[in-house]
C-alpha cells in the first residue's frame, strides 16, 4: 500500500495498517484476502472492526462450507436421502436459495454444483463426456428436494452447495455487526465482494475499483463512488474453457450442464447490500446474452467488463 | 488497388509535362530508356513508422519495373509491413487511478478498495499503472504481405491501358482486388482524359471469432465477413503553359460487405460522474459510398517545381476531409535535390461516432469510438533529399517526416470527470523513408 504499515502484525496473519484516508484491517478467510476500512485514526478501533468481521467471517465459514467434516452442510449431504432438521440460520439461508431457483426459472441452484467437479476451465480444450454429465445432471435440480422451512431431504448422491451466496451473506453480517462494535463508517470486503456503510467524517465517498481481469491485482477498471450500498462482481475471464472455436466461460448452466454463452465476462452490481448485488450478478451471469438486458430491467446499477 | 491519377501514360507523350511531372515526383526518377531497348527499373524503399506510445511499423518495399520501347511496362511490387504496438480500443479513460499504485493522494481519483470476481482487495506491483484520463489501448502484432503487378499497354500512339491486379493478406484480413484504367489524349496531346475502375474481395476473420455489433463482445460466428469494394475514377490533365500542368481527378468507391472493426469498443458511462461503467463491441453499417475530388496542380520554376494540392473527400457516414499539400522541389546541385513538404489534413467525424454511450440510454443502431472516424485532424512538416553518388548508377532518397495527430477532444457532450479529459489527445508520429532506384 501507500504506506509503511505502522501497526505491528500479530502472528495469526492479521493485521490493521493506514489506507487511503482511513485504516484498513487485514486477515484472510473463505479462500480470499479480506479487507475492514474504518473511517478512524484510532487503531484500537480499527483492530476491534478487524477482530469483529474475521471472527464472524470464520464462523460462517466454519459453519457454511462444503469441504468442513463436521458442519450443516456435511450433515445435509450425507443424509442418505434422509431429512435433516436445521437451526433458523440454515433454514434462511435455504429459504433465499429456494426464491433464487423460482426467480432465476432454475438456473440458480445450490444442487448444481456437482457439474463444476466435470468442467475443467483451465484455458484448454477438454469438455466433459456426453455421458458423464448425463449422470451428474441426474443429480442436480433444487425441485428434486424437500424443503418444508424446517427441515431437508434430498436424494442419495444430491448435494448442496452455499458457495454461490455464502462469501456475500459473510459481508452483510460482518458489516452489521462491526458497525454495531464501532460508530464510524465502514466498508467490509471479503475477496472482492463488499458492503459500505457511510458517511465519512469528511463527507467523501468510499471509493471502489473494479479489477482488470486481465491485470488482476494491479489495475482498476472502472470506479464506483458510494456512500452506502454493497458491491459484488461475478465472472472471471480467466477462466474458460476452448471448444468449437470458442470460448466457454465458466457459468455453467445447471438444466444442460453446459456453459452459459455470450455473457459479459464480468458483471458488477450495486444494491444496497452485498447478497443483493452479489446474487443480481450472478443471475446476469446466467442470463448469457441477455445480461445486460436483464439488469436493465431490475433498474440495478452495474458495470461489465 | 493503385489507381493514382498519375501513371507512364500521362508523363508520355508531352514533353513539357513529363519533365514538370517527374521532377515533381517524390518517387525515385524514372529510368531514362534507351531509345533502342528496353529498359529494367528496380526500385527499393524502408518506411519506419512509429506513433509516441502506439503502433510501430517497418514497412520494405520492392517494385520491379520493365519498359518496353514501344510504351509497354509491366511492372510487379511487394510490400511487407511488420505492425507492432498498441491502439486505441475506442474505450473513453476509465477516471480511476489504482489504489496500490504508489501515487501522491492527491494527484488524481484513487480507489480505496477492489471489487473482483474472486481473490480481489490484494494488492501487487504493476509495470505500467494507467492515469485516470488515459486513452486505453490494446497491445497488437501483426505482419502484412502485399503484392500486386501492372500491365500498362499503349494500344495507339494517343491511347493507353493499364491493367492491374491485387493480393494482400495478414493475420485476420485478406484482400484480392484487380483494376484497370484507359487513357486518352486530345487537343494536341495537351489533355488526358483518364476512366478507371477497380474491384476489390476482401475478408476479415477476427481472431476469436466475429463479434456481434453493440453487444458484449457475444461471439457471433467463426466464418470470414466478405467486404466488396467498387471503385470507378475519372481524371482530366491539362498543359496550360509549358510550365503549368493542372489536374482534376475524382473517384467514387462503394463498399459493401462487414466493415465494422471487430476489435474497437465503445465505452459506456454514468451519465452523473462520468467515469466508465462498461463497454460494447462497436457496429457500423454494412454500405459505404465514398466521394473525393482531388486538385492537382504543377508549377515548374527556372529550376524549382512546386507541387500543390488539394483534396476533398466525403461519404456517406458523415465524414468530410479536406487535405491541402505543398511540396517545393528544389534542385541543390546536378545530381541532387531537396524538397521539403508541408500536409494538413481535416476531417469532421462520421454521424455514428461518439466518445461513449450513457449508460441505461436506448443503443443507437450504429456507434463507433474508433478515433479515425472521430473529429481528426493532422499536420505533417516533412523534408527529402534525394542524390546520386557519382559514378555509381541509381538515386537515393530520405525522407523524414514529423506528423501531430489531434484532434477535438473536448466534446460538448462530455460529463462528469470525462470533461477534464483530453478524448483525443495529440499523438506525435514520426516516419522515416530511405529508397534506392536504379535502372538497368
């Protein structure tokens, strides 16, 4: 960054140094560097923001992800087909995910996600087997569940996967409750996926980049002021897959199996939370060709790359 | 395609012409036949092209030319252009800075943070961090072959033919074209009369497919977009004076077929700040009727030969161009001379261009950013010195010249952050020809 950092760094990784007109703390979680700026020239306080949003990043994680043993997710995998009782958290989060299946006519579905593990977007030119993504497709499909708001069961071999939502979720309950730790205004950003919640002390708005796919981690794009809102972006042009003379990106359509043609290659949503941007970015994404058209209509603010 | 309006067939045949007309041409001379034979004229030159920060070409040219006594030449030319660099994408400067980029704060908009696809909020060095108000440019290579040959043949002693044909291919773009011209002389030789005509096939086939126009970036298919190109030219030249030679040619060329550039963008921004939101793929129609009339005049001195023209040309897109030229040869010695040249070129821009497109705001049907359609202009100072070394047969010439490229980059319909930026901002260019000719 601009400056030497001027706060020790703790050995778990984390650590809080001065930004750009404010202080930013550091750690990473959910695979993804993760960024609190406080609008503060208090370290104690940007350290509390700090230690607030990574220890509830951690549980979400913990509690959400699909490679921990010992989570609801593991649990709801691995039932047999049997139904698995979940607390009021879960059953949110699977409420929002079913009305995502009915808006999106079912291209948004946590059962997909078994697909991903045939693709292997690597720049090449391998597509999976005809066969093989029959037999997965078999699996997949969010009407083959059971969902009563208290409990699900789905076939034997069906899995779910919060993936598509979970980083987005993290930020809005972060935000919220750093902000009910630190009276100052905040932005939390967990691998690029963010929320603001304004206004500064002086009256400036948060400012907010978009990566260059192509110079990822060196140069922005395009640049978003806010005050409050949230912000996330979906698609990666780096990944992709050759075939036919051209090129599939890495939105895979959950009904054929296949990639989603003629999209954007980046989609950037602001909403006025994170889930919200996060989630009309994604759908955009699925909607191929029609993303722009898409966004259009739900009068969202975006930017595509 | 040649079809210049100049050729062996107007500088034969008038005496007091062809000397105004060939002292006059930047070309290495032309051989001197001998009367009894025929006469082989290679000509050989090295164009280095360079635009500040942009495209770079080495362009090497060899024609080789055979005489016959009786009129006749055939006449065959290859041109190989190496093309390197980067070019304007026609996307509009995004007004952001990078955050990570070590800057004084406050130098320009920084972004504080990043949203990404995945990892994003790293940080990391840069090669090359752009300004907020810089043009965006896309980095290219690619090489050109070109080859063509011309049959010129004097069917009677006020009359002649040339025909021609064409072939030129590159990475993404191949071009087969014939043409052919018939000229007449009337009132005591002192008037030419020239009728021409060409037609060109030409494909494109962009690297990675072609784009749908206005969209973004959707490939449309893989297959080669035919362009068609007709071109019809009338010339008449005049001896006024033994001293004053007058030329009016004017050409009409109608393309029909993809003319889009599948590369070019067209940025789209918020209407409230002004910085970019986004881009499309550019689309143009698919017809183009182009007009120019060119004015040509000669004036040879005791010693001296100026050269003055003028061209206006307009099309069907909207664009109108006026060139003027100026060149004064001037002879320093019996094998020697030089000739500075001054050029200013016009151009209003077409009736689809436009610097971005505002977000959420109906796509027009046509719209292109790509700046050689936009509201352009150039001036060119340029010097030649051409020289025999003695005792040696051929003719050297150098040419240098200096080219400023700018443009009206301050348009009235600029928002937000765009209105402190230069849209076209001035491009310095240099270019540098060395030719040898000799006949033998």
């Amino acid at each position: 960054m601009a400056a030497p950092t001027p706060f020790p760094r703790p050995a778990d990784g984390s650590f809080v140094e001065r930004g750009d007109g404010c202080l930013v703390g550091r750690f990473k979680a959910m695979a993804s560097p993760c960024e609190v700026l406080v609008d503060t020239d208090d370290p104690h306080e940007a350290a509390l923001a700090l230690r607030t949003a990574e220890t509830e990043a951690q549980r979400i994680e913990a509690k959400f992800s699909r490679y921990r043993p010992d989570n609801i997710v593991h649990k709801i995998n691995h039932a047999g087909g049997e139904p698995v009782a979940v607390d009021a958290e879960t059953a949110q989060l699977l409420d929002f995910a079913a009305s995502c299946y009915e808006m999106s006519g079912g291209l948004f579905d946590i059962t997909s996600g078994a697909l991903r593990r045939a693709w292997t977007f690597d720049g090449g030119t391998r597509v999976p087997e005809p066969r093989a993504l029959r037999n997965l497709l078999e699996h997949i499909g969010w009407d083959k569940v059971r969902w009563d708001g208290a409990a699900i069961a789905m076939p034997e071999g069906m899995e779910i996967d919060l993936g598509g939502f979970g980083k987005e979720y993290a930020v809005d309950r972060a935000a919220a409750l750093v902000r009910a730790e630190v009276p100052r205004a905040i932005l939390v950003n967990f691998g690029g996926d963010l929320v603001a919640s304004g206004p500064k002390r002086d009256g400036r708005l948060w400012s907010v980049g978009i990566e260059d796919p192509d110079h990822p981690g060196t140069s922005a794009l395009y640049r978003i002021e806010i005050e409050t809102g949230g912000i996330a972006t979906s698609g990666d042009a780096r990944r992709f897959v050759l075939w036919g003379g051209k090129r599939l990106g890495h939105i895979l359509n959950p009904r054929t199996g296949w990639p989603v043609e003629g999209g954007p290659r980046s989609v950037t949503v602001l909403a006025s939370t994170c889930l919200e941007a996060g989630t009309l970015a994604t759908l955009a994404q699925l909607a191929g060709r029609g993303a722009r058209a898409f966004l259009e209509a739900q009068g969202a603010r975006y930017w595509t790359v | 395609m040649q079809l210049g309006p100049t050729g062996p067939a107007t500088i034969r045949g008038k005496l007091g012409a062809a000397a105004c007309m060939l002292l006059a041409s930047v070309a290495p001379a032309v051989a001197r036949a001998d009367p009894s034979g025929a006469v082989t004229q290679v000509d050989g030159t090295l164009l280095l092209y360079g635009e500040q920060s942009r495209t770079k070409v080495a362009e090497p040219t060899v024609r080789v030319t055979r005489l016959q006594p009786s009129g006749r030449s055939l006449s065959g030319q290859v041109v190989l252009d190496v093309m390197t660099g980067a070019t304007p994408t026609g996307a509009m400067p995004p007004g952001v800075v990078d955050s990570t980029a070590a800057l004084p704060p406050d130098e320009a908009p920084r972004v504080q943070t990043m949203t990404a696809a995945s990892g994003g909020g790293g940080g990391g060095g840069s090669e090359h961090v752009p300004g907020p108000g810089d043009i965006p440019l896309a980095q290219f290579h690619d090489t050109r072959v070109a080859l063509d040959a011309e049959w010129h043949e004097p069917i009677t002693n006020i009359f002649g033919s040339t025909l021609g044909g064409y072939y030129s291919r590159e990475k993404d773009y191949e071009s087969v074209g014939a043409s052919g011209k018939l000229s007449l002389d009337f009132l005591h030789k002192l008037t030419t009369l020239t009728l021409g005509g060409g037609v060109n096939r030409d494909h494109v086939f962009p690297s990675g497919g072609t784009p749908l126009p206005l969209s973004d970036g959707t490939v449309l298919h893989d297959e080669r977009n035919a362009k068609d190109v007709t071109s019809a030219l009338v010339g008449l030249s005049r001896v006024i004076t033994r001293r004053w030679l007058i030329s009016v040619n004017g050409s009409r060329t109608y393309e029909d077929g993809y003319l889009t550039e599948p590369y070019k963008v067209v940025s789209l921004i918020d209407p409230a700040t002004g910085y970019t939101t986004g881009q499309i793929t550019e689309g143009r129609p698919s017809t183009r009727q182009r007009t120019d009339v060119m004015t040509t005049m000669v004036y040879h001195f005791t010693s001296d030969v100026l050269h003055l023209s003028h061209r206006y040309y307009w099309d069907d897109w909207g664009v109108r161009s006026n060139t003027i030229d100026l060149k004064l040869r001037h002879d320093t010695g019996d094998s020697s001379f030089l000739q500075p040249h001054l050029r200013y070129y016009n151009q209003s821009q077409a009736d689809f261009f436009t610097f971005g497109l505002v977000q959420g705001e109906p796509v027009p049907t046509y719209a292109t950013s790509d700046y050689r359609l936009g509201p352009l202009s150039t001036a060119t100072v340029g010097l030649t010195y051409g020289f025999h070394v003695p005792e040696q047969p051929g003719e050297f010439t150098i040419r240098a010249e200096y080219i400023l490229q700018f443009g009206k980059g301050h348009p009235d319909t600029a928002m937000g952050v765009q209105q402190d930026f230069d849209l076209m901002p001035p491009v310095n260019i240099g270019s540098l020809v060395a030719g040898y000719s000799v006949a033998f």
